[in-house]
C-alpha cells in the first residue's frame, strides 16, 4: 500500500485516538515532508486538516442521530472542552453542535466522507533524470497556501507576469514555481518566480529564497498545464514510493523555460524533486 493509502486507513481506525503526522508518517515509513506533499497532491487536502475535518463529521454524525452527552461527542473527536469543539464545529458547519442536534438530520455540504483513492489520476511517466542542481537565488511573489485554498495559484501567476524582464538582476527567462516554508498544518509558500544574480535590489513587495545546490530527481510533464496534477500525484503516490529512494526535506519546484508556452498554457514543464544522498 502506497503512504496515503496507508495513512488513509490509519486514519480511520484512530478517529477517536490522538495522533500527530510525526506518528503518520512513521507509520507510512516516509518524512514528515514527503508525506503531507504526496497526501495534498493525491486529497487536495493537508492531512491534519482532513483527520480535523472527519472527526468533526463523525461528530455530526452523532449529534444528527440524537447523542445525547455534546461533552461525550466532543471527547470522541479529540477535543478537551465543549468549548474548543463547539468553536471548531461551527467552523466547518456554520452552526453549534446544539442547533445541529436539533435539525435531525446529516445533510451538511461540508461533511467529509472518508476519502478512497483515485487511481485514475495514475499516468504514464517518462523516466526521470538525476540531476545535481546549482544553487539558486529566486526572486518573486510568494503566498502562502494550504493544500485546500491552492486553486488561487493560476491568478498568483497572473499577477507575477509584468515583473517578468523588470526584476533588478534577472538571469535569463526561465522561470520557477518554488513550493517552500512548509509546516505541519499543510500551509506551505508557493514563489513564482526568477533566478536573480542577487538580492541587493530586488522591490520589497517580492519574496526571495535560496535554494542551495541539490541532488534532485527531474521529471517532465508534457501537455497543458492543467493537467500537471496527475503527474504531481503519480510522483509522489507511485513513483517516490516504488523506487526506494528518499525524499530531501527542501524546496522542490517546476521550470518553465522556453520549451513552455505560457499564452498557451501547452508544453514542457520540469518538475524538480530534491533527494538524499
């Protein structure tokens, strides 16, 4: 079982026990890293965030048949008070647990069913090239996401266009989506980006990072670019899993250069994944 098949499962059979992505992961036997990377790219959620969400809509599961005891319901969902569950439960559904009780019924576009896998979302990879990647100073805009809200990407691009030749020091044309900053509620930094010869005189309104020189696995994704999710989920959920290599903790990023047309959307997209030694 790949490790967001296994962390899927595991999930379910601990709703009503703590437990933290360290442990998923060990569970899973990958990184911290690679784990929350291949479960957003296969769920499109963070994996705290969906453990969150399905205790809450097992929580509402009970409060729709008529549980009696909220505090009883809360402690099952892994929360220590009625008032941190009744604060986290309004959140997703928009109405207290008492006032959902009293509906009578689970009808919720917000109630999260357990996830099964998607195997169609499998392709067909050409082999990878192992690269040793210089060091990179990349200049651009940068926002945070989680694995949820990352549909806004696309209009992040948009944005970052007319800086494209205007940025102080740019080398070249090619650009980088850079994916870094990561922590463990699934929130990462996107930066679309360029490389920069320095940092000196770049406008305060872009992000920076220095992406020091890496051993990386290099896979390219052909087509438009709409379709790069299956290559990213093939990677992570398939590839990654299968070749018995190990995933570096480190920014990992797409290349755009001039095999990509960006009016298009259409062509050759380099998708860098950073390895251990």
């Amino acid at each position: 079982m790949d490790p967001v098949g296994k962390v899927l499962w595991l999930i379910e059979s601990r709703l009503s026990r703590e437990i933290s992505l360290s442990e998923l992961a060990d569970l899973s036997g990958v990184s911290r890293f690679h784990l929350s990377r291949a479960f957003g790219a296969a769920t499109g959620h963070s994996v705290m965030g969906y453990l969150r969400r399905r205790r809450l809509s097992e929580a509402a599961r009970s409060l729709s048949m008529g549980a009696p005891d909220i505090l009883t319901v809360a402690l099952d969902a892994g929360y220590g008070s009625h008032e941190a569950f009744t604060r986290a439960f309004y959140n997703q559904f928009g109405l207290t647990p008492e006032r959902f009780r009293a509906r009578g019924h689970l009808t919720s576009p917000e109630f999260v069913e357990p996830i099964r896998m998607d195997q169609t979302l499998l392709v067909e990879l050409e082999a990878p090239r192992l690269e040793d990647g210089r060091a990179l100073l990349i200049a651009g805009l940068g926002q945070r996401y989680t694995f949820e809200t990352n549909e806004g990407i696309p209009a992040q691009w948009q944005r970052f266009g007319p800086y494209i030749g205007n940025i102080p020091g740019q080398v070249g044309w090619t650009t980088y989506g850079v994916c870094c900053n990561s922590d463990d509620t699934g929130s990462f930094e996107y930066i679309c980006g360029v490389e920069a010869s320095h940092f000196s005189e770049i406008p305060e309104e872009l992000s920076r990072i220095r992406i020091p020189a890496h051993r990386y696995a290099v896979f390219s994704h052909r087509g438009h670019i709409s379709t790069i999710r299956s290559t990213v989920y093939t990677i992570w959920n398939k590839w990654l899993p299968e070749s018995g290599l190990a995933v570096s903790d480190a920014p990992d990023f797409e290349r755009y250069d001039d095999r990509f047309d960006p009016k298009s959307g259409s062509g050759v997209v380099e998708i860098w994944i950073p390895m251990k030694a």
